[in-house]
C-alpha cells in the first residue's frame, strides 16, 4: 500500500482525465444494465401478444441503448488507456532523470541490464495499474452496485442464494493473488539478470569471440533462461488456476438459481421476463466477478514491479548541488588541491594533496598505474565527490557551484572513449548549445561572434587531427559510428573525443591519458594544433608518454597517491629522480623501435 501512496502523485495531473472517465463508466454501466431489464420487459410483453410493430419497438430501444452505452464505453476507455501512457510518459521521464543524475559508482553498483529491465518490463507492469485496472475496477463496482439491487427487487430469495458461492470465490482471489505477487516479483528479477547478461555480452562480443566462448555464453545463457521460463510455469500455474476456479464457484451458483428459480417461474412466483432478466444480470455479474480477479492479477504485478521502480527513484544521489546553492562568477578556470587526503571504500588514493593551478597553465600528472592520476582530476568537475574545501576552482570551493554551472565550464577526454550510435558531426557537437551564427557571446577577449556549428565542429576536428580520416568517409561529418563508435578505429575514437572536448570551449580542459592510441606523429601533430587552444586555457594533461607533457608548464609525478615530484620538464630531468627514470626508459623503447 505503501507504494501505491507514492505512485498516486503521477495520478494528480490527470486527476480531471480520469475523474471524467470514471463518470463515463458509470454511464456506460447504467445503460448497458438497462438491457438486461429492457430484454425481459420485451419477453413479458411479446409472451403476450406477438406483433411487428412490438418487435420493432422492443428492438430499436435495446439497440438504442446500447449504442449510448458503447459510446460511453469508447470515451472510457479514450480517456483512461491514454491517461495510461501519459502517467507510463512521465514515470519514464523520472526515471531516466533520476539514472542521469547518479554518480559513477551507482552505475558500479547497478548492471546496465537491470536498469533497462526495469524501465521497460516493470514500467509496462506499472501502467497496467492505470488503465485496465481503474477501468476494470470500477466497471466491476458499478455493475455490482447497480445489478444487485435490481436482482434484489426481481426477487430476493434467487439474489440471497446467488451468494452463497461469494465467499469462495473471495477466498480465490485472496490466496491466488499472494501467489502471483511472490512469484512476479521474483520472474522480475530473474528477467533483469537475463537482460543485463545478453547486454555484457553484446557489449563484449570481441571478447567473447577472441577467447572463443560462444558456447559457454551461450550454455550461461540457457541456463538462465531455463530457469526464468520455470519461474513463469510457476506463476502460471497459479495465475492459471485463478480463472477456472472463479468460473467454478460462479458456475455453482449459476447452477443454484436455475436449480431454483425454473420451478419459481413455473409456479409464476416470477415472470418468465424477470427470470431471464435474472439471468442476463447474473452472466454481467460472472464477467466482472472474472474482471475482478484479473484486477487483482495486474494489481499484484503492477506493486511488485512498482516497489522495483522505487528503488532507482528513491536513490538519492550522493554526488547533487548543495541546498541553496547560488550560481558563482563565470568560470576563469584556476584551480587549487588544498590538503586533499581522498579514499576508496576507506582505502586511501590520494594523500596530502596541495597544488595550485594557475589560469591558462598546463599541468601534466604522470606516474605508474594505480597511483591516483584520474581520480584527483575526477575531483574536478565532481565526477567523484572530495571532502569539503580541498578542491577549489577560482578560490570557490566546488560544492558552492551548482553542477551545471561547474561542469559546463569544464571539457573533459577520459581514458575510455565513448561515442554515440550517431554520426561523428554530433558526436562531436555534444552538449554544445546551438546559437545563430550571428549571435554574439563574451568571451575573455570581449564580445565576439559565434561562427556557425559546422565550421566549429570542422575546427576541432582539425585540431584534433581527426579531420583528415574524417573526408575520407563516404558521408565525411555525416558518418555514422555505429554503437560505442564501432566503426571507428581507436585513435579515430580517442580524437573524436577531443574534438569534442575543444568544441565546448571550455575554461578547464582535461585530457585523461587520451592520446595513448595514437602514434608519436598523430600525437605530435595533435599537441602542436592544441597549442593555441591551450592560451588563456587551464589543461590538465595525464599520460604515460613523456612527449606528451614535456611542454607542460608544470609537471608533477605521482605514486601512491602522493605527489613526489614537481617541476617542469627540464627540471625533473636534472632531478634525476623518477621522472628521468622514466623518460630514459622511454627513450631506449624509442631506440629499440628504431633498430627494428
């Protein structure tokens, strides 16, 4: 119940919608049980005297009547089926805002395939609750409330013992539809996991196929599957055996009033009219008596899918704006680590951090795997979250800046290149503002004016060094990538990826190690065209190549989550520390190559 109380404020906006369709099943309720009364009016009538003019009017108002109550059953359904995928419309929407705005390590924690098993199977679930079961509910309540008093007044004794079999047949339901709670609940979960497996190994069909374990995939795949298809056995069994058991206990008591009510009309105690009356209302009542256990059914899936659904909605994010957080002076783009001491799960990764960045600078961070490279400059636009005032951008410290703003002003290339299932022209325009061209915008120089998208998206590429690879494709900018970039080799993935990052032109740049797939040439060619886009820029720089960062204006080599050395490049080089270690090492790779 708890649930259904936090579902009801997606109800709200529709509240007139489905006011007006309750009243439109009402109607149709009580013209479509008027026939049931007009037929046995027509029997008494016509048992009588049997004429044309009697059978046409007879006829012409049953017709009549039930025509207004198919019209009304028309708008019922209009009104709630649609209100259904309005309120399905909106609990996507939240649903996908409240996945955008959990931190990375929600997305450790939650597989990708479950998250989309719940957006698609237990949504649909959900909706259910909407549409069908209002509309079944209250059509089932109406009639009830309308057809037993009529029974009642055609003769109280057939409507007494009609009753009989109802405690059963609410027994049914009750016991049945525990069943099917449990067991729905449960096939949800086995369809996530199934889901969430073909999407692994989907995504990682190359290495699938490089260790040649199609068929074992394919043999943990079955197994899944076997046991998700034995989980619906299970619940079909007992959904299954909920109909026929209705039907069973309703039958009984269809038998009784025959049993009964033959030899009442046989006596005249009732008319032949108001028996067959008696018994067009008792095979209504058998319909929604069945309409009601399918209610129950879809109740009992649509809660067990919504208390999934809650879960996500309920996540609160660990990583969101401070509360009354305001919007802080445009983004200059210097940065300071003060005093930084951050952990894993309470392991520490970075300790007694302090270094200040000035505006425009170019800082490298270089060091062995593991030693806290991408996790300090994750801190930066909060993809991870560091403890209060040890990372400030412009002296603010970056939890005073709404989300958007900070991370808005900062373009970042991480180490595992994404792209989108699009072309490269959008790829690399992502999440930059469309404006007129001739729209102006402040920037640190003054006022100057936007060029249009495709040049800019032309220039980064350039810059990039992607545009030449760019022409050669068959539809150039408007290539399709294919998913994650497939299509694309992975330099080709890394400087689209840059490109992108330079088309935001943004204040802070941060390059995570994202020229590791390319060769020295491309590399240096990359570097050279990043010159000018790095004034009045701060760059942060991580790689493992010393020719990377040997222009950097700073450089510091971390291990162990420390900051060993500092300096620039010629510096570290007379320090002879293991900086130099690592850049004679490179050196005799290079020579080594270069016999080859």
């Amino acid at each position: 119940m708890e649930e259904i109380k936090k579902f009801a404020k997606y109800f709200l906006p529709y509240k007139n919608q489905i006011i007006l369709g309750i009243v439109c099943i009402l109607f149709g309720m009580i013209f479509g049980l008027l026939v049931p009364y007009l037929v046995g009016r027509a029997v008494d009538d016509l048992g009588k005297e049997i004429t044309w003019q009697k059978v046409v009017y007879h006829a012409v108002i049953i017709l009549g009547v039930n025509l207004i109550s198919g019209f009304f059953l028309f708008w019922q359904r209009r009104l709630l089926i649609n209100t259904s995928r309005h309120i399905e419309y909106d609990m996507r929407r939240d649903y996908y805002a409240a996945l955008v705005d959990q931190p990375l390590e929600f997305f450790h924690n939650n597989r990708v395939g479950d998250l989309m098993a719940r957006a698609t199977n237990d949504l649909g679930a959900v909706r259910q609750i909407v549409g069908p079961m209002i509309l079944y509910t209250c059509q089932a309540v109406f009639a009830l409330c309308i057809s037993v008093p009529i029974m009642l007044s055609i003769s109280v004794k057939l409507t007494l013992l009609l009753f009989i079999p109802m405690p059963l047949v609410s027994l049914t339901v009750k016991i049945l539809g525990q069943q099917v709670h449990v067991r729905f609940e449960k096939i949800q979960e086995y369809f996530s996991t199934i889901t969430a497996t073909a999407q692994e190994n989907l995504s990682g069909v190359r290495v699938v196929r490089a260790y040649a374990q199609e068929g074992a995939e394919i043999e943990k795949f079955q197994k899944l599957n076997r046991e998700y298809a034995k989980q619906n056995l299970s619940l079909v069994k007992y959904a299954a055996a909920m109909r026929p058991l209705l039907m069973f206990f309703i039958g009984l008591g269809f038998v009784i009033i025959v049993g009964v009510g033959v030899p009442m009309a046989i006596r005249g105690e009732i008319t032949a009219g108001d028996f067959t009356a008696f018994i067009l209302y008792l095979q209504r009542m058998i319909w929604y008596l069945i309409a009601l256990g399918y209610v129950v059914n879809l109740y009992q899936r649509g809660t067990a899918s919504l208390k999934r659904f809650n879960t996500i909605l309920e996540t609160v994010p660990t990583i969101r704006n401070e509360e009354n957080v305001e919007e802080q002076s445009p983004i200059k783009g210097e940065i300071e680590f003060r005093e930084l001491n951050f952990a894993y799960n309470g392991k520490p990764v970075l300790q007694n951090i302090n270094l200040k960045i000035n505006q425009g600078e170019t800082v490298a961070l270089v060091g062995k795997t593991g030693s806290g490279k991408s996790t300090l400059i994750s801190l930066i636009p909060r993809l991870l979250d560091a403890p209060e005032n040890s990372v400030l951008v412009d002296g603010v410290p970056v939890r005073k800046y709404p989300l958007e703003q900070l991370r808005k002003a900062i373009g970042v290339v991480p180490q595992e290149t994404f792209l989108f299932s699009d072309t490269i022209a959008e790829n690399i325009s992502f999440g930059v503002e469309v404006q007129s061209p001739k729209s102006k915008v402040q920037s640190l120089d003054g006022e100057s004016e936007v060029p249009d998208l495709q040049s800019e998206i032309e220039r980064s590429a350039e810059i990039a060094g992607v545009a030449e690879d760019i022409e050669g494709f068959l539809y150039k900018y408007q290539q399709l990538v294919g998913e994650r970039g497939i299509s694309l080799s992975g330099g080709q993935k890394q400087r689209t990826a840059i490109a992108r990052a330079i088309m935001r032109n943004p204040r802070i740049l941060i390059l995570d190690d994202s020229l590791s797939a390319v060769d020295t040439y491309t590399e240096e060619k990359i570097l050279q065209g990043l010159k000018d886009v790095r004034e009045n820029r701060t760059t942060l720089i991580v790689a493992h190549r010393v020719s990377t960062v040997r222009d950097a204006d700073l450089i510091c080599v971390l291990e162990d989550g420390k900051i060993i050395e500092r300096g620039t490049h010629d510096d570290l080089i007379k320090l002879n520390g293991e900086y130099a270690d690592l850049y004679n090492r490179q050196l005799l790779e290079e020579e080594l190559d270069a016999t080859d």
